[in-house]
C-alpha cells in the first residue's frame, strides 16, 4: 500500500500568497509558482517544494503568475498596472 505524503510547505513569502500554479511535467520535473502581496513570486520543485528562484521587480503586490507549458519562462501580474514576462 502507496504511503501517503503530507503537504508541501513552502516558506519564504512575507506576506499574504494571492495564488499558486503548477507547472505541466517537463523533462525537469514538475515546477510551482507563487504570486504574492510581498511584490514577488517564487518558482519551486512541484516534487519536493524546494526553493528555485525569487522573481523580484514590482512595485505593488503580485496578484497572479503563471508559467508556459514547457515552465522555461514565467508571466506575473501586479498591482503596479503591470504584467511582466521572465
């Protein structure tokens, strides 16, 4: 019998985590994004949850962030009246 796995936690933001998307598999794995009102959004192992970067560059909170299929670039949007590509 499969044992069952607890909840990732993903430490890091500093403040309220407006939302999160996960990353279709690639031959990387699987990746997350986080959009936050921290003014940034991270991207970590859909597997393991670990901390693979910090996308750092707007000036008011992250409301959104999303990440193309094959997950090699990244799109936010903020409260700064602006959408960003990675």
């Amino acid at each position: 019998m499969p044992q069952e796995q607890g909840p990732l936690i993903c430490p890091g933001h500093s403040r309220p985590v407006a939302g999160i998307e996960f990353s279709r598999e690639t031959e990387d794995g699987v990746f997350l994004i986080s959009a936050c009102h921290d003014k940034t959004a991270m991207i970590r192992s859909g597997e393991t949850g670990d901390w693979i970067g910090t996308l750092e560059g707007h000036k008011g909170a992250v409301w959104g962030a999303a990440l193309n299929p094959p997950a090699t670039h990244a799109v936010t949007c903020s409260a700064d009246f602006s959408a960003k590509v990675w």
